[in-house]
C-alpha cells in the first residue's frame, strides 16, 4: 500500500515513529536548531555514534540508533546552505530526502519524520524547500514499500500552513495521492493528538 504523507506541528523529538530525521552538518558532530534538540534528547551516545561515522557530504544521510529518543533511529540528513538558488541547492536538498528514505527503507523502517531540513540555519527560503521536500518523498517511497507513513514535522504554525497547502495542492493534481490519502485516514502510526 502506497505510504501516507501528512504535516503536523511538534518537536520531532518527541515523535513515536521509527525514525526521525536529523537536519545535521557534514560534521555530524552536532549544532543548533533541530539538531542541538535531537542530540539533547538523544544523550551524549549519539554524540559518540555520530563521532565514528566520520561525517557525511552535503546531499547524502546516515544513520545512527536512537538511543534515549522514542525514536528507534535517527537519519543524519545533510541539506545545503542556500547560496541564492544557482550552486545547485534543489538537487542536493532532493538527494538528501531519497537518501533519508533509501536508508530507512534498508533498515525496516515503517514511520518516519523529517524536519524542514535547510530552512533553518542554512537559510533555504521555505515554500521552495518544502516543494522539493514533498516531491523527492512522493518520488523516493515508490521504490521503498515498507515505508507507510512519512511525517513532515513543521515547528510552527506558519509552517505548517504551508506544507498542508501543497500537500493539498499535490492530491488535487493527482489521483492516486487522493486514494492514498482516503486510505490512510483509516490508520495512522501517530497518535491522534500528534495534530
Ligand atoms: P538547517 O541548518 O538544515 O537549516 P535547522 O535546525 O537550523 O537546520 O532548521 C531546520 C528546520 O527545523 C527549521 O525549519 C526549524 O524551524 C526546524 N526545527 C528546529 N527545531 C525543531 C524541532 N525541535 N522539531 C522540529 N523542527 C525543528
């Protein structure tokens, strides 16, 4: 069954999904923003499993378990610093979302969270990343069945408006994502207050 893709506001750090995504730096060895809350929640181990990863270049993810997170893992996601919109920024922010999902996928993940990854610190204009967000996980759960729920975790209110306007806009425009969104109403991973 073709995954549910929904947007609700919440601190990813407290979401009970199988994994979250962590909008990290190439570093990986933490910084602020989303990233300083997953690894204040997380505990000093997953400084620890980060520090042996190595880092990871800019469009590509990695993976580390959760540890004290309700999250059984943590997708280190590395999105670009927006330089204006011409050094390539879409395509390195539509790679880092297929490469969260492929890892998920190889590791049996069902639900899965991301933040806006880049909107924050690294300044990539938000209608814009959450378009590219939306698309490359539409095209990515295609070849990655096990996923069944992919939640866009928006930490305010006005982001959240603006991811359920184009996720409205992408079901008017497409059929099958209007089947699967009456589907998934049936069931959700997430506990109803979530919302
Ligand atoms: P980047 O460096 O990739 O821009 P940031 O962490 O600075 O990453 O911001 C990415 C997005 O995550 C921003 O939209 C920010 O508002 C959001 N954010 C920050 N903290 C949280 C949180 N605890 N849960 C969900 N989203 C968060």
């Amino acid at each position: 069954m073709p995954a549910n893709l929904r947007a609700i506001q919440a601190d990813i750090t407290t979401l009970q999904v199988d994994a979250i995504v962590n909008a990290a730096n190439s570093s990986l060895l933490g910084g602020g923003g989303v990233d300083g809350a997953i690894h204040r929640t997380a505990g000093p181990a997953l400084l620890e499993a980060c520090r042996r990863l190595g880092g990871c270049p800019t469009g590509e993810a990695r993976i580390t378990e959760g540890y004290r997170l309700p999250a059984r893992f943590v997708i280190h996601a590395v999105g670009p610093v927006w330089r204006g919109g011409n050094h390539g920024e879409p395509a390195l922010l539509a790679s880092c979302y297929r490469s969260a999902i492929s890892l998920a996928g190889q590791h049996g993940v069902h639900t899965l969270a991301f933040p806006a990854i880049s909107t924050g610190a690294y300044g990539y204009p938000f209608e814009a990343a959450a378009r590219v967000a939306i698309a490359a996980v539409r095209d990515a759960i295609r070849v990655s069945p096990a996923i069944r729920e992919v939640v866009f975790c928006c930490h305010s209110a006005d982001a959240l408006a603006i991811y359920e306007k184009q996720l409205g806009e992408c079901d008017q425009g497409d059929p099958r994502a209007r089947r699967d969104k009456a589907r998934a109403g049936r069931g959700s991973a997430l506990p109803p207050d979530a919302n």
